[in-house]
C-alpha cells in the first residue's frame, strides 16, 4: 500500500489507501458488483477495482485487479476523476478509469428477475445496470461523485452574451433559434446573458427553459443573472459565480427551494475548490486553461497547474478557457470530465457522432 501525500482535511490521520476503480461500460450500461458484508462498506454496490500496489501505475494496478476479480481483459481505458474520500475509519484515494474496450469472461445483461445471480471470481454478485438507474443502488459515499461524472458529459456549453444595448424582437428571436440548434447538439448549457434588462431576460429564459425541456437538456442558469423563481422552477439548476459561490445566504435559499436541482461553480483557485468540495456541489469548471480573446490580459494557469488544482476537487471538473472540441481528450489525460467553452461551442456539435465513452 503506498503512502500518500497526507491531506489537511484528513481527520482520522490515517494513511490513505490508493485504489484504483474501473467503470466498465457497454452501451449504456455499467458493470456493478457488491462487496461482501464483512469487508469495509460491507454489503452496498461498487465500481469494481482495487488497491494500487507500490510502483503500479493506476492502469497497471486495475488490469490486474479486473482480471483477478472478474476475469476480464483491459483493452482500453481513459481517466473519468480522481478524489479522496475520508470516512470516520478510513481514507480513500479513488483513481477512476473508464473501460470501453474488453475481452474475456462475458457477463449476460438481464433485464428481468434472476434466479441466480451472476458472480465474478471471487464469488461477488455481478451485474450490467442501466447509467440511469444507477441512483437506484446504495453505493458507498465515496463513489456519488463517480455517478455524478458518469451522468455528465465531455462538453458543457456556455451561452455567449450578445452585447446588444437594445436588442429588438427580431434578434431574441435569433438568439433563441441559435440556442435550440444548440440543444440538438449539447447535454448540458449554462445560460450567461448580462446585456438584457429584467424584462426581456425573464422573457428568454421562459422560453429557453421551455426548448430545454422539450429537448430534454440540462440548462442551468448563471447566478449573476436578475430572474424569477419562477424560473428556477423550470430548469435545472444554477451555476454560480465566483462571488456567489461563498454566499451562504444565496446557496441557502436556493437549496431550500430547489434542493433537488443541480449546482454548479466557477473556481479560480484551490481555496474556491476547498469551498465547492464543501458545498458537495455537482460540478465545477477551473479556468482560465489557455488565453482567450475575451479576457487577453488574464494569464492562463497552463495544463499542469489546472492538474493541480483538479486533483483537491471531489467532483467532476470541466477545464474552461481557450477550450475547443479537439481539447477534450487533452483535458481528460489532466484529470478533468471534459472542456467548457463558449465560441467554439455555440451552434456548434461536439463530436456527434462520437459514443460517450
């Protein structure tokens, strides 16, 4: 077992245990075991894996492991998110990997009851769950932000503001038809308009929500924005700003009121990250990676120090600044979900024709 770096924010002061974990995916489903009752978190469902012995790299470690415990053969794995989870007794460090190619021993996918249920070689129960359903099985604490990755995308779109002192009828219209081409394209957007008055964001945000639903797209909304509950209420959460973000007042009456919806940050520094990991939002994005047209003045914090600052996040990150669709693979080698983006994004697909994993 390796001895890792040890973590401020570790109480029991216990060496953290290295574990490597494997998604393995076919389609849309995700191969699940259960962990016997008389280990730790006995008896709940896991991604399954294992410890990284020393001088293993994570791939190495989880070859290994998936072979010994499910007889199956690793033919291709990228990165989903990497994390540390302190329980009361015990610390993890969870390296995640996504299996999308492999061979060996099959698992049969069963939709109905099992009369006897499928094990791996180390007598687990198996099983091949739906990505929707997953929330329908009690895992340990330590995975939720590994589920919350899986039901995220590679790419998460940020509207641009129009800049437009008096925009007319004519152009909210257009605004709106380059969104719905949006939607057709995108899972998740993040609407960021500062140029409307009250009245005419409310009047684009209805209608936003209302594309969004019907497309069956996430949309949150960004926090600095002046809109109605209301509106709230139509879609999918919030993204706060860097000010927002330390707001206990906001993020209080927003999750009194809309507990069930989504959350999401900007963060700039690993103080801000400390914060989102406090708040459990669902995910962030770190910025600026690479220099951009719009803020040209700000320095970009490079790949490395964004790895840096990924790896004290406990939830899935999206790296946003200079971002484009080609930059996606890159940003997932440096620990993050995907890329963020605006230009490159808007109207625009992101590999469309590309499986998820």
């Amino acid at each position: 077992m390796p001895n890792i770096e040890p973590d401020n924010n570790n109480k029991n002061n216990n060496t953290v245990v290295h574990v490597a974990v494997a998604v393995i995916v076919k389609g849309n489903r995700v191969l699940i075991s259960k962990r016997a009752k008389n280990v730790h978190q006995g008896g709940l469902w896991e991604f399954p894996g294992g410890k990284v012995d020393p001088g293993e790299s994570i791939e190495q470690a989880l070859i290994r492991e998936i072979k010994e415990e499910l007889g199956i053969e690793v033919k291709k794995t990228r990165p989903l998110i990497k994390l540390i989870h302190h329980y009361p007794d015990k610390s993890v460090l969870l390296d995640t990997l996504i299996i999308s190619q492999f061979s060996g021993r099959q698992y049969q996918i069963n939709d109905g009851y099992e009369k006897q249920p499928q094990q791996g070689l180390e007598g687990q129960t198996v099983k091949w769950v739906k990505l929707n359903d997953l929330t329908n099985y009690s895992f340990p604490l330590a995975n939720k932000p590994i589920i919350n990755a899986l039901h995220l995308p590679d790419s998460y779109l940020i509207s641009p503001d129009p800049f437009s002192e008096k925009p007319d009828s004519q152009y909210l219209t257009q605004f709106l038809d380059e969104f719905s081409h949006s939607c057709d394209y995108h899972q998740v957007i993040q609407l960021r308009i500062k140029s409307f008055n009250n009245a005419q964001l409310n009047k684009v945000l209805k209608h936003a929500c209302e594309i969004a639903q019907k497309k069956q797209v996430r949309l949150l909304l960004n926090s600095s924005m002046c809109f109605d509950d209301d509106i709230l209420y139509a879609c999918s959460g919030i993204h706060l700003t860097s000010i927002h973000l330390y707001d206990d007042d906001f993020i209080a009456h927003y999750r009194t009121h809309f507990a069930h919806k989504m959350i999401a940050a900007s963060c700039h520094c690993r103080q801000d990250i400390e914060r989102a990991n406090e708040l459990e939002l669902d995910f962030i994005v770190i910025s600026p990676v690479k220099q951009t047209t719009s803020h040209p003045n700000q320095a970009p914090i490079g790949w490395e120090q964004f790895k840096t600052l990924t790896d004290d996040a406990k939830i899935p990150v999206f790296a946003l600044g200079g971002m484009k669709p080609g930059d996606i693979k890159e940003a997932q080698s440096y620990g993050a979900q995907g890329i963020a983006a605006i230009s490159s994004l808007w109207k625009a697909s992101v590999n469309d024709t590309q499986d998820k994993f």
